[in-house]
C-alpha cells in the first residue's frame, strides 16, 4: 500500500483547487473516511494556499503525497527557506483576530492534524502534516 507522489504546481491562486483535487483522488482508492478526506482536503489547501500568499516569485510549489499503512503524509514545498511560524503550538498573544477572515491556517493544521512541522530543504522549505487513516463504515 506504500505509495508517494510529488506533484508540481503552479505558483498562482490555481493551485489550491488542484491540490483538492490531487489529494482526494490520491485518498479515493483507499479505505478511509470521508472525514480523513476532507480532512486531508483542507490542510492541503491551507498548505498550498500559505505557500503561494507568503513566497515571491513565480517558481512552482511541490506538492507530496505519501500513503503510509498507518495514514498519510503530506507536504507542500516552496523557494522559501523561512519557516512558516510555529506549527508545534500558538506563540503567547498569536490568536487570530475572531473579526478576520484569515490567520487560522496554521491553526487549523495544528489541530486537526495528528502532528505537523517544517523542514529546510536544499532548495527552500517544506511543511508537512500526517493523518492517521480513519476507516469507512
């Protein structure tokens, strides 16, 4: 059942609905929830949308797909070696503001996530989130 792919996608607004698309279909074959799929659907989006807003530049994002026996793996790389912000838990005073409309990404990937982080790469970065596998009914 191990299985990964890396998906580049372009450096523009488009790439979050094809990253919905990628990582539903990717989940689509194997045994698990709606929820884990939705799940997985947005903090990928949440991932790639970060990627695209806070990097310059018109080089692609990368997006990776690892299916695990235990769930799956996802990543979103970018030219930007600068780490997103602190995944592992909100710094004092970081609550997003309950009047706007953005600032919870992170949020939201911290969690509904089972764990998440950032890495360096030699080209830039990557931020990554796993979800355990959460069978139909």
């Amino acid at each position: 059942m191990p299985a990964s792919w890396r998906i580049a996608l372009p450096h523009s607004t488009a790439a979050v609905p094809m990253a919905r698309t990628l990582i539903r279909t990717a989940l689509a074959d194997i045994d698990t929830s709606a929820d884990t799929t939705d799940t997985a659907e947005l903090l990928t989006a949440e991932l790639v949308a970060n990627a695209v807003k806070h990097t310059d530049g018109d080089e692609p994002v990368e997006l990776v797909v690892e299916l695990l026996e235990t769930g799956c793996q996802v990543e979103v790389h970018d030219r930007d070696p600068a780490p997103p912000g602190d995944l592992s838990r909100p710094r004092p005073g970081s609550e997003p503001d309950p009047w706007q409309e953005h600032g919870r990404g992170l949020l939201l990937i911290r969690t509904l996530s089972s764990s998440c982080g950032h890495r360096t790469t030699p080209h830039g970065k990557a931020v990554w989130f796993t979800l355990p596998h959460q069978h139909r009914r």
